[in-house]
C-alpha cells in the first residue's frame, strides 16, 4: 500500500498530451486516446464533476483509492492524476 502517485496541474490537457479521440463516455466520465511527446499512447478518464457545490465526488476518490493499489494484467495501470486550469481532472 502507498504507492507514489504522480499528480500534475496543467492550463490544459494539450498542453502535454494529443488528444487523439474519445473512446468512450459514460454518465460519470469520458474516455480519451492521448499521444505524449514521445508517441506512448495513453487512456485518460476525464472526470465529470456533476455537483460542483458539493465538491470533488466520493465515488472518484474510492476509485483512484483502489486504482493506485490495485495491480492486475486486466485492468491499466493509473499513472496519474492532472487537474487542468479550469478544474477538468483526468485519470492517465
């Protein structure tokens, strides 16, 4: 337990990573295929803050919890979390 999480705040997704596409989006997020500068491709959950006066949802926090523990050969790896300018956090 405890691992090291990288954390990241950044003006704008682009500003580090291409968006390459959305590959999926769900009532609580929407998925992105991104590029980095060195041609690894990444997944992003972008997170949808539904009730901004009640702040960051418990059901975001239960699953970077369990993300960055969690180790399996089917489920990808949560490398990072980037909140952008305007308060978009994404899952990388």
């Amino acid at each position: 337990k405890g691992s090291k999480m990288d954390c990241e705040i950044l003006e704008s997704i682009e500003d580090k990573y291409e968006v390459i596409q959305q590959i999926g989006s769900g009532t609580y997020s929407n998925v992105f295929l991104l590029r980095d500068c060195n041609y690894n491709l990444f997944a992003a959950k972008q997170l949808k803050i539904l009730q901004k006066m009640l702040g960051f949802p418990i059901n975001s926090i239960r699953e970077i919890s369990i993300l960055k523990d969690l180790k399996c050969k089917n489920i990808v790896d949560l490398r990072k979390i980037i909140s952008t300018s305007n308060n978009i956090v994404y899952l990388v």
